[in-house]
C-alpha cells in the first residue's frame, strides 16, 4: 500500500495523487468516448435516414455489452495490472471510434456501438489502481473522487462533441467530434502507460492464484457466485427482448439469443468450477478467505444506487415537463441538477465512509435515499416546483453519496481479487440500469419512484449485514509466502 499522510493533498501532482488526477482522467476519457454519440443522435439519425427504432437499438447497444465486458476487464487487471489494461482499452476504444464516425450504414453503426460498450468498463480498472495507492483512511474519498470526476466525461460529451459538429460544419460535423474523441483516447492511452505504475515502489501487486474466475473460499460462497452470475445474462436476454420488440430482429433470432446466453452461462459455471475445485476438496487456504455475501451486498446496493441514477437522469427532464408545464430547455437544465449533485456527491460519500466507518455509512446513506425516491413519489403538480428540485437534489446527494461509499468497501475484500469484484459490482449498476428503465417503461412516474425507493430500501437493510472490513488482509503469494497488507 502506498504511504498516506494524514492531509489528502487534492492540488498535488506527485506520487499517489499523480496517479489518482492520470486515473480519473483515463476514466474521464473512457467516458467521453462511450457517450460521443449521444448529443449528435439527431443529426446522425438525420444523415443517415435512421428511423426512430434504430435509433432506440442504439442506445441500447452501447449499453449492452458493458455489462458482461466489466467483468472480463476485471479479471485482466487482477492478472495483468491496471497500467497495461487502461492503455490497451483506451487504444481499442479510440480505433472503435473512427469505425463510428466512418459508419455508412446502421449496420456499422449498430456494430461499433456495441463494441463501444468495453469503453464503460474503464471504471473497474481504475478502482483497483486507485486501491494500490491510497491507505484504506483515505480510500473512500480517493475513489469517491476517481468515480465523480470520471463521470463528467459523458456530461463534456454533451457540451463540447456538439460545438464541435458545429465548428467543422458540414454533413460530415459529427463524423469528426466523433473522430476526435478517439485521438483523444489513443494519446492518451501512451500518456497513461507512460505516466503511471501499478504500484508505489517496493510494494506487491497481488495477483489472483487461477485466472478464468472469481476466486471462492466456501461451498456456499461458490453457490452464491453462480447464482450472482444469473441476472447479468437475464439484463442481457431483456436488451435482447427490446430488441426484438422494435422488430429489428425475428423472434426466432431472439431465441437463438437466449439459447446461446444459456449456454454461455453453463460454460461460464463450469470455468467457476474449475477455478474453485480447492472448495470440494477441502483446501482452501484459511487465511484467505473471505465472504461473498460482501461481494452480494455491495452488488445490490450499487445496482440501487447506480442503476437507479441512470435510470432517472434519463426521464427527469420528460418527468419536469409534463408535470409542471416548464419550457424544454429549462426541463433538461433541471434533470441535469441530478446528474450533476449525483457525480459531486461521491467524494464526499468515500469521506463520509473513512470518517465514519464502511458499513454504517452506507447503511445511513442508502436509507436517506430510499426516503428521498419515497418524497419525489409524492411530486404533483401543486407543488411548488423550487421545492420539487431541492428534494430531487437531495435524493441525489444521498444516491451519489451511497454509490461512492460502495467503491469506498470494494477493495478492501480481497486485494488480489478487486479487479474482478469490481467487476461484478460495477456490472450490477448497469443491471439496475435495465431494470428500473424497464419499470418505467410500464408504470407511472409515482410507482417508478416507489420501486426504486423500495429497492434502495432492500439494500439498506441488506447493508446491516456488512461486515466491517478488518484492519489487516492476508495474502499468499504463488510461491506460498504469506503477507500481512495493512489496511489502516
């Protein structure tokens, strides 16, 4: 771990927090190459002649393989670094780029969306480079600030990429915004390698025993790993599900689907069982084991926290508009006020959780939101609507508090493993992402508030089941030497 003083020295650019300012920017960029098509769908839908059902597949491609792509970078950090990784992603990521902006056809543009979903799944690297760094008194708010600035890639992608279009002018204006973001990405792909290590000089990057899977302890945790994987496939057969109900793809093709996602799952659950077959056996190294139900916990409450914000920030301005009858723009500058209290408030959720401690922060936290999302259910248009905007702020302020005290826990499980527990949990945001945006598509705003406030509330109450991470981690190297990793 590398040495913290006790001030947490934002301003500086040397050691640890060099690392931290070249991370969040690598995640920033990560960001702003996943969401470069979002402010210019209507002049690409417009050039292309798109109707609006590919317009709808779009959105859903670019979202569809993050899910699945978090979990295998995951597993590439743990074994090959972070440093390596975060280059080789922002490089394949700026190329995608150029296939996006080259796009003829929805086909092409389809696919390259698709592909750029690996883009969303930078967040999980930095996490655990951001662990490597930072003493567990300050890795709350380091990685609360890693989460809140890298954020504000996708809301710089709505800013710039259309001013851009503009300046270059022409039919082909978006094709280079487009473009640029992935020169952008490549750079600084070489910027990142260049200017960062895995570790402080001296200190072990631990690696996981097995590759191929998540790393178990117990008979139990091994169930519980199987039955964790199951609604990340069912995110993936509902996408497919939307899909196929815009009419973009037969049913048949939908079945074949779901039949090859069944199967992936089978393969995938025998890999587990080839990492882990130490747990049948009996020989399971006691000093490294560790629970899974942290891994379960931190999952749902990262799938009610994150999952929900991107859910909402998408209906809000459609939400001020039809309820209190304001302008478009002002509605869309007032659904923004989410977004953006949400990104601030994760550094001072990772405060709040090293000053206060993991568990009952989150807990707290998570409770504050779920009787925020049970106010904004109760919204009408009687209500003042200065009234309305404060308390959608303050479930913000709650929601974004309890994602970064989420990613204030995530690394302090199984150090060798956080890439791949990262993984996981950053997955279960885009999972409640699909889930609540499936809601909405059936209920009232009321009863969408309802649910997730209800769920915010579940994973509350599951927090009190957290055990409180120990001042001390053990891990056994390959070679079988045992090291005490200090956590405080």
């Amino acid at each position: 771990m590398g040495n913290g003083g006790a001030k947490f020295k934002f301003l500086s650019f040397s050691g640890k927090f060099r690392v931290l300012h070249l991370t969040w920017l690598a995640f920033f960029v990560s960001f702003l190459v996943w969401f470069n098509h979002a402010p210019l769908l209507l002049v690409i839908q417009e050039q292309l002649a798109l109707n609006d059902q590919q317009v709808k597949t779009l959105l859903i491609l670019n979202v569809a393989l993050t899910i699945p792509a978090r979990i295998l970078v995951g597993m590439l950090v743990d074994s090959y670094g972070p440093r390596l990784i975060y280059s080789i992603l922002l490089l394949i990521t700026g190329g995608l780029c150029f296939f996006f902006s080259l796009a003829t056809s929805f086909e092409a543009l389809a696919l390259a969306r698709f592909l750029l979903g690996f883009a969303g799944a930078g967040f999980v690297i930095g996490i655990r480079m951001i662990s490597e760094w930072f003493p567990a008194r300050q890795l709350g708010l380091a990685e609360g600030i890693y989460k809140g600035l890298g954020n504000i890639g996708s809301a710089m992608a709505a800013v710039s990429l259309p001013v851009l279009a503009l300046w270059f002018g022409g039919d082909d204006g978006w094709r280079y915004a487009t473009g640029i973001t992935g020169v952008i990405a490549i750079v600084y792909a070489g910027i990142y390698y260049i200017g960062v290590r895995d570790t402080p000089a001296g200190s072990t990057y631990f690696k996981p025993n097995k590759s191929g899977g998540l790393e178990v302890t117990s008979k139990l945790d091994f169930v519980l790993y199987l039955l964790i994987n199951i609604p990340m496939y069912g995110a993936l057969a509902l996408l497919a599900w939307k899909v196929e109900q815009l009419e973009l793809i037969s049913f048949n093709v939908l079945l074949g689907i779901w039949a090859a996602l069944v199967l992936l799952y089978l393969f995938q659950c025998r890999k587990i069982y080839s990492v882990n077959t130490d747990v049948f056996q009996g020989a399971v190294n006691r000093l490294q084991c560790y629970k899974f139900k942290q891994v379960m916990i931190l999952s749902l409450a990262y799938a009610a926290t994150f999952g929900s914000e991107l859910a909402v920030v998408s209906m809000l301005p459609m939400f001020f508009k039809t309820t209190f009858a304001v302008p478009v723009a002002l509605a869309g500058v007032l659904g923004a006020c989410f977004a953006a209290v949400d990104m601030a408030s994760c550094p001072s959720g990772g405060w709040i959780s090293d000053r206060f401690g993991r568990k009952r922060s989150l807990a707290v936290l998570l409770a504050g939101a779920a009787l925020g999302f049970a106010l904004l259910s109760t919204i009408t248009s009687e209500w003042p609507i200065a009234i309305a905007v404060a308390a959608m702020m303050g479930s913000s302020f709650f929601l974004g508090s309890a994602a970064g005290c989420v990613f204030a826990m995530v690394p302090l499980i199984r150090r060798s493993l956080t890439g791949q527990i990262a993984g996981i949990v950053g997955a279960y945001g885009n999972i409640g992402a699909v889930m609540f945006l499936t809601v909405f598509s059936f209920v009232e705003t009321s009863t969408f508030f309802m649910v997730i406030g209800a769920t915010i509330a579940v994973a509350a109450a599951a927090a009190m089941l957290l055990d409180e991470p120990a001042d001390t981690m053990i891990e056994v190297l390959p070679d079988g030497t045992v090291q005490s990793v200090a956590m405080h």
